[in-house]
C-alpha cells in the first residue's frame, strides 16, 4: 500500500460505479488505477477524482500493465476557477493532458510535479490573455526540459555551431525536425532541400533564453509577478506560445485534444 499526493489528469467511466484515473503523483510519478465505487456519493473518495483536483491517494501499486487499485482519496485542493475565468480553465486542461502525454508510467518527477501544480493553481486566478499565454509557455518549455527534448536556443541544432545573438536584427531559424534554432549555413542547405523551417525573431528567442535562465537559476514566477511578464509584448508571448506548442505537436507527433482552446 502506497501513499502520496497527486493530481487528476484524467478521469473515466468505468463502469456504472467505478472510474479509472491517471494520476501524477509526486513520488511515483504517473499511475493508472481503477477507483472502484468511484462514482458513488459515499465511497472513499470523497469525489476527490474530478480532474485538476489535488489529492491524497493510497493504492495498490500492481505489476506489469495492470491497473493500480485505488483505495481512498482525500482532496488537497480542488482546482476552482474565479469569474468566468475560461482561459485560465482551458490553459489548466492543456496543462493536464500534456502532463498525460509526456510523462511515462511510474517514473518520477517531483521536479515536474511541483511546477505543474504550481502553474496550475496560479491559472485558477483570473488574469489577463497574455499572463495565461505566458504561464502556459513556461510550462511547454519546463515540461520539453524535464522530458529531456528542451529545443537547442544556444547552438544550431543541425551543426553544433554557437550562434551569437548580438543584437536584435539578427535573423534566426527554427527546424522542429533538428530539434531547435538552426544558423544561416544550415538554413541555405533546408531551403535547398526544401525542408521545413520557420522565422524565429529575436524577441521570441529572448523570451525562450529567459525560461532557460528561471530553469538554470531554479527562479519561480511568483503566481502574481507581472512586472517580469510585462517586460514581454504580448505578440511575443503569443509567438513563443505557438513555437512551442508547434514543436511539442511536432514531438507528439500530434495535437493535444485541449490545444485549440488556447489563445
Ligand atoms: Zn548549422
């Protein structure tokens, strides 16, 4: 018998009674269990099980492929939004499922656990489009990080070469099949071979550079520091969002299900 705290990212009938869920859970890392009288009123779950909700969990861990055995639940936290906050909730799904699509059963990551709850409790506060955008790019590039495909930013991901950004005007490419920016001389070579490729601007790369620094000086936006978010135009937070989320499809190989509710 196992305990520990986790969060719903996905939820599931069964059977009449019974739901199967996934969990992320702190020290075990993804698992997959049956709840069973799950749907009850009165079960031991205390209908802890809606997605989002922070709970504690003891179950059964079992062998293989089979499902875990829920045996009781408690909530934590449940993931409420304020007022109408449809872009905070929509940005929190997102957040679910790719937690659901990157990570691997029982493999820990309380790196990723802590930063996930993290961002998805500062969603549940309303906040302007962009903080939202902002917020759940963070979480693209902690999430490619911890995965271990954080795309190259400092050197070209076809060559090798370090690629100085001295100033603003300088323009960059971005190869999803290289797996990050890519320098002029590799550019020429794509375009022969007409590969794809797409325009990187500056500002974008400068905000992609600054998750990497929060990361490698293990900073923590702090769910109401909008003076840092400021210093970004929206239309950048907005690009970098969409870099990402073409790079993480690109991985995936395809689209999470929740994406098209973003923006
Ligand atoms: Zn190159």
């Amino acid at each position: 018998m196992e305990n520990d705290e986790a969060i719903v990212v996905r939820s599931i009938d069964f059977s009449e009674t019974s739901l199967i869920v996934t969990l992320f859970t702190k020290r075990f890392g993804k698992i997959e269990a049956i709840a069973k009288g799950g749907k009850r009123l009165k079960s031991p779950f205390e209908s802890a099980l809606d997605i989002l909700t922070q709970i504690n969990v003891t179950f059964i861990q079992k062998k293989n492929d089979s499902l875990d055995i829920l045996t009781e639940s408690q909530v934590i936290r449940r993931f409420q939004v304020k007022q109408n906050n449809l872009h905070g909730l929509h940005a929190a799904y997102y957040i679910a499922e790719l937690i659901n699509l990157f990570t691997e059963k029982n493999l820990p990551n309380s790196q990723l656990y802590n930063f996930a709850t993290e961002k998805l409790f500062t969603l549940v506060n309303p906040a302007p489009i962009n903080v939202v955008n902002y917020h759940v790019a963070q979480f693209d590039f902690q999430l490619l990080h911890e995965n271990g495909t954080q795309p190259a930013i400092d050197f070209c991901a076809e060559c090798g070469q370090k690629i100085i950004t001295q100033n603003n005007r300088q323009i960059i490419h971005f190869k999803n099949s290289a797996g990050g920016i890519i320098c002029n001389n590799c550019t020429e070579i794509c375009r022969k071979l007409k590969q794809p490729y797409s325009l990187l601007k500056p500002e974008t790369l400068n905000l992609l550079k600054h998750f990497e620094t929060e990361i490698n000086n293990k900073i923590k936006t702090q769910p109401n520091d909008n003076n840092t978010i400021s210093q970004f135009h929206n239309n950048t937070i907005l690009d970098t969002l969409n870099l990402l989320n073409n790079y993480i499809n690109y991985q995936l190989g395809s689209k999470p299900r929740t994406q098209k509710y973003l923006n």
